[in-house]
C-alpha cells in the first residue's frame, strides 16, 4: 500500500525555483531517506509534505486521498526537528502528553501510550525530569517519543542527528532503526550524511539541485549509481574520476585509452555509450589495487598515504596530474615510489558527456535513474 505518493510536485519562490517538479512513492512501512548537500532542497520538500511548506504546483497524497490544501494538524503525521524543541518548564511526561492532550485523547489512552514510549526509547526513569536536566541524546529521544506517542500514519525526521556527538549519533542512528522494526511506521529521514542514509535507508531519495537524480537501495546507489553526480556523492572515500578515450571495441566491450598510454577493456557493453564520446572512468578506491608499475593499465607516483584504521588507503598521481585513491593491501607503499594500478573492471563505470553512467554486464541489474522534469 502506498503512504506517501508526490505528483509532479514542485516549489518556487516567485521567479526561483528550488523544487523541480518530481514524483515519488513510498509504500508503507518503508524508511525513506532524502539526502543530498546542503541546499539541494530535501528539507524543503519534507516541509512540503509535513504542509509547513506550500506547495507551488502538483499534488501530495497520503493513504490515497490529496492533502495539498490542509493544514499540517489533519495529516496525521509527527515530525521530529533538529532543534528538540521541548517545552522547558514541562517534565518529560508532560512534553510527551501535550499534543495528545490539546486534541482531547483520554487520560488512560495518554498514559499507555507514554508508557509504551518511555519502553521502547528507554525514557522511563526520565519521565519526572525537565529538559534542562538531560543531556543532548536524552532530549532528543524524548522529541522522538513525542512524535511516537501520536501514533501518526507518516514520521518525518528533519536531520535530527546533527546536533550530536559522532558517539552519540552512532548509538541513535541504531535506536532509529531498532524503532522502525518494532513499529513497522512509515519513515520519511532527511540528512546530507551519507552514513545515517547508509545505514537507515530501505531506500535513498539522492537529490540535487532540487531533483531526484537517483532512488534505489543503498546497496543500489552505491553499487549502480545512476549518474556522476551520484557516483561522487555516495561512498568515503569518494570514488575516483579518471579522463579517457574511447578506442575501437574489443568486441562487445568498450576499449579506453588511459593516462600515461595503458589501455583498458571495460565490461561496458560496447553499445552503451556513444562512438568517440569523451569519457570519465569511475573506480572507487577499494577496486583499485596497487601493482608493479611495468605493464600496468595506469601508473603513478604516491603522494600521500592515508592510514584510516579499518584500511589504508595510498593516493597516487598519474601522468594527466589527476589523483586518486587506492586501497592498499599488504605492506604500504613509500611517498614518492612509483606505482601500478589494477581496475577491478567488475565493479567500474563510465560516464558521458550527460554524466549518465554506464555500467559493467556482470554487474547486478541496473537501477533506472529519475530523470529532471523541465519546466
């Protein structure tokens, strides 16, 4: 069943527009998350949806019926800020009780319904405390128990983790997630950190410039990105760009001219994109692979060496000054020394002069990239 479906919706500002017009559902109890940089205007589609925003042109249904003109009372939706918002000079329970008190629900339906909150977000021994007297991540629960109390059809999330701690984050990005399975609501999250997406995410909505350019999984944004915008976006390290040539097809393969003379045979099929196009190679750095330097498809000298805990990572100057990153394995190059690099071709994309992406055969089946509405 679909929760949220947006038809062509659109926002402007008089002449400026920051919303193109766009579509998208989600289906109940999925946890949807907007990401993209600053500005790109997820917040303000959020807002959009939560009808703190109006909306310039196309329609917002909720469980099927066109909420566009009511006010953000009748949508039956919570949302959670990243200010906490809390009323200082009420306790916990208070703050958790208001909303349900001002639309008149019952003192025994109130207080089970806090109780089961306090229960799920382990507020219980808080509840008699007023904001003042709790930390950061214990205020932030108790505003997202006051959106689970209301027991809306939709959660909407507007980066509620920003404000904390990266320890802190880590912990309530899994209480998150936890309440998602118990509750199985419907969860709209908007964030610019990729990791809280990652990790959250049944689905990505990335955008741009106030566009969809990609939704799918994470493991499909990461693996299938749709366009160069997206292959940049996602992934820590950030995937690597590398200029090419395309040569006659070996077969059914697209041939590239690399910097520095090696050659690569991709596994692009060779009608994906088009003859003499300028091309970018996208890699990202853990199929990268250092090697000797002889004979190999790109070579370069090492310019720095990351150490990052969980790997290393050696960033290696090639021959048209572009940089890149590799995973090294085994014992770490010097600076300075000149390396070879393999390309795991599994696993490396083109993309043309649209910045559309072209992927390798072998790869999983390819996700359809939402393409920009003109106006």
């Amino acid at each position: 069943m679909t929760a949220l479906k947006l038809e062509q919706v659109g926002k402007s500002y008089g002449s400026i527009r920051v919303i193109e017009r766009l579509s998208l559902e989600v289906d109940t109890g999925e946890f949807i998350v907007f990401l993209g940089p600053s500005g790109c205007g997820k917040t303000s589609l959020l807002r959009m949806v939560a009808g703190l925003e109006e909306v310039s042109e196309g329609r917002v249904l909720i469980a099927g019926q066109d909420v566009t003109q009511w006010a953000p009372g009748r949508r039956n939706l919570a949302m959670v800020f990243q200010h906490y918002a809390l009323y200082p000079h009420m306790t916990v329970r208070a703050n958790l009780a208001f909303g349900l008190k001002n639309i008149g629900t019952s003192d025994a339906e109130i207080a089970r319904r806090i109780d089961e909150a306090a229960r799920m977000l382990e507020l219980g021994k808080l509840l008699d405390r007023k904001p003042e007297q709790l930390s950061g991540g214990q205020r932030q629960r108790v505003a997202i128990g006051r959106a689970v109390v209301k027991e809306p059809a939709i959660f909407l999330f507007d980066e509620p983790l920003s404000n904390l701690d990266a320890a802190l984050r880590g912990r309530t990005r899994i209480e998150l997630a936890r309440l998602h399975q118990r509750l199985g609501a419907t969860m709209i999250f908007v964030t610019h950190d990729q990791l809280e997406a990652m990790t959250l995410a049944t689905r990505i909505v990335v955008m741009n410039g106030g566009a969809i350019e990609q939704v799918g999984t994470p493991a499909e944004v990461y693996r299938r990105p749709a366009t160069r915008f997206v292959a940049g976006f996602i992934g820590t390290p950030a995937m690597n760009f590398i200029q090419a040539t395309r040569q006659a097809d070996a077969g059914e393969r697209v041939a590239l001219a690399l910097p520095g003379g090696g050659a690569l045979v991709t596994r692009v099929p060779a009608q994906g994109p088009a003859r003499g196009a300028n091309l970018v190679l996208g890699v990202r750095p853990e199929n990268l692979r250092l090697c000797d330097a002889e004979g190999a498809v790109l070579a370069g000298t090492v310019d720095l060496v990351e150490f990052l805990g969980e790997r290393t990572l050696a960033h290696v100057r090639l021959a048209d000054d572009t940089t890149v990153g590799a995973t090294v394995t085994g014992a770490a190059p010097q600076v300075g020394e000149r390396v070879g690099l393999s390309v795991d071709t599994a696993e490396a994309h083109l993309f043309d002069d649209g910045a559309v992406a072209h992927h390798a055969e072998a790869a999983p089946a390819a996700v359809v990239p939402l393409r920009r509405a003109t106006s």
